[in-house]
C-alpha cells in the first residue's frame, strides 16, 4: 500500500473514484501516483455538483485542456 500523507493511500482513492465512476478499472488505477489521482477524484466529485458561472471547473495550468495516458 503506498502512502502519501497530502492525499492519503492510493487504494483509498482509488476505492474513492471507482464509487463515483463504477466503470474505471481499479488495477489501471492503481498505476497511477496518488496525486494523480487525487486531482481525478476532485474532478469527479466536481463534475457531481450542479454547473452555473458561479462554480466553474478551473483546470490546474500544469495539465493541456486534452491529456491521455497509458500504464506502464
């Protein structure tokens, strides 16, 4: 089990994701860093509240607006 004391253990957020995206494949996930996806898991708590100007997905300026991943 990996730790990172800022976003905690990936197999917490990786049980935190697949209970908000039941699609997402846990052993692809767990390839992933934890900040990684904790990021993800902010989007997709994000993407749960309803969307007005007043709150807005603000993308982090270090990712380009389309990004793609492979595991190793």
């Amino acid at each position: 089990m990996t730790i990172d004391r800022a976003t905690g253990t990936v197999d917490h957020l990786v049980e935190s994701i697949v209970a908000l995206n039941p699609g997402a494949d846990r052993g692809w996930l767990v390839s992933f860093d934890a900040y990684d996806l904790h990021r993800y898991l902010q989007h997709l708590e994000s993407a749960q509240e309803p969307r007005d100007k007043s709150t807005p997905w603000e993308r982090l300026g270090d990712t380009p607006a389309i990004v793609t991943r492979t595991s190793n």
